[in-house]
C-alpha cells in the first residue's frame, strides 16, 4: 500500500461525521455542517471525514494554511465501513483513518501489539 496522501497533520485530530452527508456538498456546505453539527471550527488543520448514504464515497475537508482543502476518494466495487454511532461525531487518529481507506473495520480493528522491554 502506498504511503499516506499529504494531508494527514502531523498532530491533530480526525473527526468523522457519523451518518450519511450529502457528497453534492462541497467546502461550504461541509464547514458549515463541521461548524453547526459537530461543533468545531473547520480553520484547526484537524481533518473532517464525511460519507456518502451508499459508503462509497468519502470526502475531507481541512484547513491547510491559508485556505481549505478538500479531499475525496471513491470506491467503484467495494463499500467502506462507516461506523454508526448514536453520535455525530467520531474522533479518531490518522492510524484509524489509514484503516478506514483501506477498508478495514475502525470498531473492531486492533492496534499490534508493541513491547518497551524483554522480561
């Protein structure tokens, strides 16, 4: 698999919009839904994924310097793992969304294991 597009931040957070968006939205649309029903402001540099109803689609839009970006990717035989949530937010990190692309489930994936000594 290919490194990693240029937008992950080297810190901040990842929010998922949980839920289907309307993928007609573009920037404006998509602050606005960051501003009033997730309750951030899109201009931190952390990154706001939103879905599609069909899971095929998957937009991100981030605030990158003195501008917004936005990125898209679109699967044309698979489907992505949206996780649904009671919420309206999801706050993940760049590993999860790396999974998320990949199609990998984020709820039931697990981080490898990692060890600091030998015993």
């Amino acid at each position: 698999m290919p490194d990693s597009p240029v937008i992950w931040p080297p810190s901040g957070q990842v929010y998922l919009a949980v839920g289907a968006t309307d993928m007609r939205k573009s920037i404006n649309g998509l602050s606005i839904i960051v501003e009033q029903s997730l309750g951030r402001s899109p201009f931190t540099g952390d990154l706001f994924a939103f879905c599609n109803r069909q899971r095929t689609i998957i937009k991100i839009l981030y605030w990158d310097q003195n501008g917004f970006a936005l990125w898209q990717k679109r699967l044309e035989q698979q489907r992505f793992t949206w996780p649904q949530t009671g919420e309206d937010a999801l706050a993940i990190d760049g590993d999860q969304l790396r999974w998320l692309l990949s199609g990998l489930d984020i709820t039931s994936a697990h981080r490898p294991l990692s060890y600091s000594a030998v015993a």
